[in-house]
C-alpha cells in the first residue's frame, strides 16, 4: 500500500523529501537559530503550526456562522483576565 493511499496527521507519518524555494533572508534567519542541519526539523515545525493555526481560524468562522462574532467586549476581559491586565482589576485573586 502506498503512503499516499493513508490519512497520516501532521507530524506523523514517514518523511518525505521536496524541494522548498525560501527568500535568502528567511533561510538565513532559519539556519542562525538552528544551524544547517535543523532546518528541516524547523520547517517541519512550523508548518505544523501554521497547520493548527488554518484549523483554528476555520473552527472560529464556522463558530461565527451558526453563534455570530464574539463581543469584542468580552473578548478583551477574558484577554485582561488571562494575561492579568487592567480589566482584570475587580477580580478575585
């Protein structure tokens, strides 16, 4: 059975190689944090990430379709509670 003919999630799965064409800049700010021979591993990385961040901005537009956008007033309360900002000022500790 080929690989193509299996759902793997991201991360899993054997590796596969391609070819990927990076701004000299980008590259370069890449191999500074982890040498040549992480890259691999940090674009791995990062495509995961961008992967979960793509999930989440669908999950959060089909929540908007069935809910309506969230209260930008509520978001920024539980934005102040969480990183202990001014409106968190009347809660309890």
């Amino acid at each position: 059975m080929a690989d193509e003919d299996v759902d793997f999630l991201p991360g899993d799965g054997p590796t596969s190689g391609i070819s990927v064409t990076l701004s000299a800049g980008t590259l370069q700010a890449i191999r500074e944090r982890v040498g040549k021979r992480g890259v691999s591993a940090y674009l791995e990385k990062a495509a995961q990430r961008q992967i979960e961040r793509d999930n989440l901005d669908e999950l959060i537009a089909d929540f908007d379709e069935v809910y309506g956008p969230a209260d930008p007033e509520a978001v920024a309360a539980k934005r102040a509670r969480l990183t202990g900002g001014a409106s968190n000022a009347g809660a309890a500790a």
